[in-house]
C-alpha cells in the first residue's frame, strides 16, 4: 500500500486524516469521486448493473438514453437503509463500531409525449446515489510512538505537550484510542431526457445538479498508563496523565456534471447500453475545529493540573473527479434475464483547484498514489412463472483505486432482491446489498526508520444496504 498521504479509511469511502482534522488530503477527493451504490432497489438487487438495462426512472443515472423505452407515465419512490461495521485491530486488541442511516434514495417524475413514431420522454427528480456513513474506533498501548510530534504546533504548545522549540518527552510507550464517525451524503437533482433516434436505438442525456453534506467528528487519547512521563521535564514537574483532542468538520457540497448515454434492443428483450459521465466540478465550504485537553498529576507553578486550547476556521476549495465509462449488456429469454456491465475510471484525473498551495501540491501525489480501475457487475433475475413475481441475484468487483494495494483491500459485494407488479401498474422493488473488504488507516505521519507506519489500524469492512422503491405507472 503506498501510504504517502493515506491517512484515512478509504470507501466506500473513508478519508479520515489524523494529523488534524482541517486537513485535506486525496483521499477527500476520492471521497467525492466515488459513484456508490446508486439509487433503485432493482439496480441494487442486480449488483448494481443497470447500464443495459435502464428500464425505469434510475436510468436518469445509470443510462439516460433507457428512458426511451418508458411508453407510459411513471412515478417512483425509494428508501433505503445502510449500515456500516468496522473491525479494527491496533497492536493486537480487535474493536468493533458501527454505524447507519436511513434517507429517502429516490423521487422522481417520468412523462412520456405521445408520438406517433419512436419516443420522447423526460425525467425529473431527486437520487442519493452515495452515503459517507461510516465509523471506527480502536484501543491499545503503542509502545513505539506518540501522535504528539506530529500536531498542530500551535495546540500542543497551548496543552504543555511540547516546549516552546517544539521538542517533547512524549515520544512512545503511550495508551492510544480513539472514535470516529463520518456521516453525510450527496443527492443528485436531475432533468433527463431520452429519444428514439431510429428504431430500437435511444439516445439520452442527464443534467445533474448536486448538493450534499459530510461531517466528521474524532475523539483521540493518549494516556501514561504505564507512568512513563513522571519524571522532571522543562524544568518542571511533568506528569502527564493524558490528553485529548476532538477534531470536527462540517462541510457544505455542491456540484454540476452531465451524463449522456446510449441504448440499443437489439432483440425485442436484450439491450446493449453505453454511459458516459462527465467530470463533476464541486465546491465544497468547511467549518472545523480543534478542541484539545491535557491532563497533569502535578499542578504547574499557577496550580494548574489541566489546559484547554481550541482552534476553529474556515476553508473552501474546488475537486474535480474523472470520467466515468461504463457499458452494459442484458440478454433475456422468457423466464430468465441476465446482464453484465463494466465501469471504467481513472482516477489519476482528480484534481483540487481554487485552494492554498499546500492543497493543490497533492494533484502530484494523485498522479503517483492511485491508477485507473475496471468494476465489475453481473446480475440475474427470474420472473417465476404464472406469477407477478422476480427473484433477482448480483455481485460486484471494486478494484481498489490504490497503486500497490492487496487484493483483500479491493471491494466485493453480494446483492439480492425481488420485484411484485400489482395490477400492471404498480411495482413494488426491494434490493439487498452485503459488501466486505479490508483496509487499512494510518492514523499519522510517524514512520520508523524503514518507513513503516507506527500507528495504523487493520480493518475488516462490511456494509448492508437495504432499498426499497415503488413505482406508479400511468
């Protein structure tokens, strides 16, 4: 794993930096480049593979040109529910978190004019297409390393944890925890139209407007349980007992980008789809603070056993994400549909823009830590005979976007669902998703002499999102 500037769970998308918590990293940007699981419970329980499908108002994401195939009026509605489990393991100790949440995934209105040849339909409405729900915790002694060296020098001065030339006792043999969680999400506003171009081929196009939120929020504590630091230093008694640090973002998103895409049946039941997505250009706005508390057994020469001392800013900055590529096949018989699709991204093409120079110096770093990837999708679906009903059965391969990363860091998912149509108008979707990988989380910028990190994190990853969508057709 290249770990120049990973200092975070990384995504389905984890960016978390522990050198403080107004720092921006390419791992933020990442974050906002990630597709996600999409909206629609039947993308969902078919693996997410819908490029050469796009039968419904998801197509206003997955492939705008299926739009065209939508004779009637629909109307669709969507919830979905995620959680998020980390197993994290810090010099031998294993600790569990976990986190979720529940958002509407999708409203939207498709209106199909009548034409007397071929199709013209509009879409319009609302998807979340990605979560940032996530969570970590972890406890142990680190007989190797403070964090203390690697703070902002201004908050450790004020705690008494350096000397006023920056050089600390705080060095190793230290009890190290901490919690963190991350929550938000984007939301994508659309206007979409498809035509029939000629027979049986569609053409179609998205404007996507996104707003979104992340928030951050990290509580890290170093404690002399082994009464290392009781000895006389700067002159002083200095017997710590711990310090903390609670690191907080709030970020505000919004963005523009446009998808377009193209859809063939090439028999009345088989499709062959291509979707393009332009480069997204956000702007996010974030408000952070540090809050810091030390902790001493004997006072200072004021009487002092504890000092508090909190930093608090603003920042705003550009991202720009890559290209997406995707195509997508589906061959269907009477019974049985199959379909399969591949997304190509290069993740080299993210770029910070409008930010300080210490921000806009990792747009190299990004040319050298990640590489372009090929997700993989494939699903299945049953209609089960003399009934309303379809089973449906996916999974997913997410290569991770890291140069030299494990096999085991690179994101598997498995899906499942069902549709019910109720009197041919009314279809009621639910779509299931399990995802597991490991990671791994640098927690700061403290290597030993061969450059191996001496405080990091071993983390088991595993997701379940739970959708549910119904749509009226009219």
């Amino acid at each position: 794993m290249n770990t120049i500037t990973r200092i975070g769970l990384s995504f389905f998308l984890i960016s978390l930096a522990f050198v403080s918590a107004f720092s921006q990293y390419p791992e933020d940007a990442l974050r906002l480049s990630t597709m996600g699981s999409g909206f629609g419970a039947r993308s969902l329980g078919l693996g997410m593979t819908y490029t050469g499908i796009a039968s419904d108002y998801s197509a206003a994401y997955w492939n705008p040109a299926g739009l065209g195939q939508i004779k009637r009026n629909e109307m669709s509605l969507g919830l979905s529910h995620l959680s998020f489990g980390n197993d994290a393991t810090f010099y031998g100790n294993t600790s569990s978190f976990t986190n979720s949440t529940t958002s509407l995934n999708n409203l939207g209105l498709v209106y199909s004019f009548p034409t007397k040849q071929g199709s013209l339909v509009l879409a319009f409405g609302y998807g979340r297409n990605v979560d940032f729900t996530t969570g970590m915790s972890f406890k142990g002694f680190n007989p190797n390393s403070s964090m203390v060296p690697s703070l902002d020098g201004d908050l450790a001065y004020e705690l008494y944890l350096v000397d006023s030339v920056g050089n600390t006792p705080l060095q190793d043999s230290l009890e190290q925890r901490a919690r963190v969680l991350e929550d938000g999400g984007l939301n994508n506003w659309m206007i979409s139209g498809a035509v029939e171009a000629a027979p049986n081929l569609f053409l179609g196009g998205t404007l996507n407007f996104v707003s979104g939120a992340y928030s951050y929020n990290r509580d890290f504590t170093e404690s002399d349980t082994h009464y290392k630091y009781e000895a006389s230093r700067f002159g002083a008694d200095y017997a710590l007992t711990r310090w903390n640090v609670i690191n907080t973002i709030d970020g505000e998103i919004s963005g523009f980008t446009m998808r377009m895409g193209l859809l063939y049946k090439f028999t009345s039941r088989s499709r062959i789809g291509f979707n393009i997505k332009l480069p997204t250009s956000y702007i996010i706005r974030e408000e952070y603070a540090s809050d810091g508390t030390s902790v001493f057994d004997v006072p200072d020469p004021k009487g002092n056993y504890s000092y508090n001392y909190r930093i608090a800013g603003k920042t705003e900055y550009d991202v720009t994400t890559p290209f997406v590529f995707s195509a997508g096949i589906s061959l269907a018989g009477e019974d049985i549909m199959l379909a399969a699709d591949i997304e190509y991204t290069d993740w080299t093409q993210m770029k910070f823009s409008n930010a300080d120079p210490y921000l806009e110096q990792y747009n190299s770093d990004i040319k050298e830590i990640f590489h372009p990837t090929l997700n993989l999708h494939g699903g299945l679906e049953f209609s089960v005979p003399e009934t309303s009903l379809r089973l449906r059965g996916g999974i997913a391969y997410i290569p991770s976007p890291y140069k030299n990363d494990p096999t085991s860091f690179n994101q598997k998912f498995v899906t499942g669902g069902l549709g019910l149509l109720l009197a041919d108008v009314l279809m009621f979707d639910v779509g299931f998703s399990h995802g597991f990988w490991e990671t791994s989380h640098v927690n700061y910028q403290h290597d030993d002499i061969f450059g191996n990190p001496l405080s990091e994190t071993k983390e088991k990853i595993t997701t379940n999102n739970l959708m549910t969508t119904l749509s009226y057709r009219f």
